[in-house]
C-alpha cells in the first residue's frame, strides 16, 4: 500500500517550513507539560529535520494504512470488522497477578504516519463530505485500499459514540494534548506499551511478571487510526483503570505493557468482539486489554 510519495515529501516539507516560523510539537508538548516524559509511542511520530533529505525514510514513514485498532472502538461490533480475536489482548481483571500466563501478539507498525504541525494539519479538510478533495490532495484513487482505510477513520471519528463518552479525533500532537489536559488537567502523564524487540513478536504466551495501577476512575486513552498523517482517536472515560504491566514472552522478549480495564461495560455494543473473546454480556465484569504499541493512555498524577 504507497501513497504518492512526492505529495507525501511536499507535505512534511512544508510542515519543516511552517515548523521554523512557530513552535514545534516538541516545544509545544514541553512548553505545556514539562514535567511529563513523552512516551515511545508518540516520539516515534515526530517528523525531524534530520530525516528531511533521506528519501527512504519517508516512505517508510509515511506510507501504508495496516492496523486495526479500531476494534478497541467500543461502539464498533464485530460484524463490522475482519480481523482475528488474537489481534488484541482481552482479559479479565481478575486474571491480572503475578504469574499469569496469556496468549498475545504484539504488532510494530513499521509503516508509521508522523504528526503534521498543528497549523499544516488545520489546513487539510479532514471531513467525510471532502474525501473527493482529500483523495486528489494525495493522489489516492477512490477504490484504493488506502482511501477505503481513510474513509472508515473518517466515519469513526464523526461517529456519535457511547452514550457518556467524550471523544476527539486528534489531527496533531498539539490537538492531543489540549483535549487530553482540558480532560484530566494538566497535571497528567501519557504512557503507551514499549515491547523490547526490534520487529513483531510471534503470537505466544506471555507471564506477567509484576504490575502496578496507574490510575482508576479516569483515564484519555487515544487510540492510532489509518490515515496518511497522524490520527488519533481519544475518548475520555470515568469508568476505567490503568496498569503497567512486566510481561516476558517464550522467546525471552521483554514487555513493559499498558494495560486499562473498563469497569462499566454495559453501554459497549453487545456485539464487540471483547464480549465473544470472554464470552461475558455487558456490564456484567470489567473488560480489559493491552494497549498497541502505537497507542497512548493519560493518567492524572
């Protein structure tokens, strides 16, 4: 799956522009949240001067729609998506201790979307209603898997979502952070899962370890989307806890994980696949995953 690579360098070479005439996303973060380490999973999308001759490293960057974390969309039911249980990681609270034993696959997106500055990002339609100007932007025919991608992100984001959700699709880092501080405040950290292996690991048992809780009642968790620059699906909710988890897998690779347990599931569509995976109804017990590497939760601290 390849974008036009020429629109792709056009692009991120004008955020570079942009980037030198106001502040970056990296000052903006430090500039609002000093005290708060940026995660891997958001460093890993910033677009740098270095990388702005080296022609490879754009299109590994910023090419390709290929994961689906939109299963972890609670409105989303299971007849709406293709995709295998062992994709994402449910589990039960209870089976949360020391010692515990669980099948996961922990995917590396190596085809990673990078942040736009937020004034680049402002100036891009980003609405279903202009998909026809979005496809010609990027040269993206219409029946492409690419623009089939960008059109479900799309409808995901101007979905109504569950009832007592707050939900914002972040075009930038800078619109990520002021959702998610405006949220919790800004005295919040941001984590995300870092899985110590250079690619993909294989779908094998995992043991935790040890873990620790981050945080309950309330949480941002903002989930990475299919799109040709950086999108994030943030929804606020007031029924959750988060973990970091010590995991370590078969073959000896190491998991720093995050995990969030969702204690009122019973506005979930009955139909999302956490409930087939667990064979649990709605509401009845706390549902909880691991989250992507390429995902990120904010904890109040």
């Amino acid at each position: 799956m390849k974008f036009n690579l020429l629109n792709v360098y056009a692009l991120f070479s004008l955020s570079l522009i942009v980037g030198s005439h106001a502040v970056t996303p990296k000052a903006y973060w430090k500039s609002v949240l000093p005290n708060s380490p940026m995660p891997k999973a958001i460093k890993d999308l910033l677009y740098t001067a270095e990388e702005k001759n080296t022609n490879a490293g754009v299109g590994k960057r910023y090419i390709g729609v290929t994961h689906k974390t939109v299963i972890l969309i609670y409105s989303v039911s299971m007849d709406e998506l293709k995709v295998d249980p062992n994709e994402v990681s449910f589990f039960l609270e209870n089976d949360l201790h020391e010692g515990t034993e669980m099948k996961l696959h922990f995917v590396k997106d190596d085809k990673k979307a990078a942040f736009l500055p937020r004034q680049v990002a402002d100036s891009i339609p980003f609405s279903s209603n202009k998909l026809p100007q979005i496809y010609n932007k990027f040269s993206i025919k219409s029946n492409s898997v690419e623009a089939k991608s960008m059109k479900q992100t799309l409808s995901v984001c101007e979905s109504k979502g569950i009832e007592g959700e707050e939900k914002y699709c972040a075009t930038s880092l800078e619109s990520m952070v002021d959702f998610s501080t405006n949220k919790l405040g800004k005295q919040v950290k941001a984590i995300s899962t870092e899985v110590n292996a250079e690619g993909s690991t294989p779908l094998q048992k995992y043991t935790i370890e040890g873990f620790k809780k981050l945080a309950s009642d309330k949480a941002v968790v903002c989930h990475k989307q299919n799109y040709m620059y950086a999108v994030f699906y943030c929804h606020k909710t007031v029924s959750v806890k988060a973990y970091d988890v010590s995991l370590v897998g078969a073959d000896g690779s190491k998991v720093k994980g995050v995990a969030v347990c969702h204690t009122d599931t019973a506005k979930w569509n009955p139909k999302h696949l956490a409930f087939q995976v667990l064979k649990v109804k709605p509401g009845s017990v706390p549902v909880c995953h691991f989250l992507p590497e390429d995902n990120v939760v904010w904890v109040p601290y």
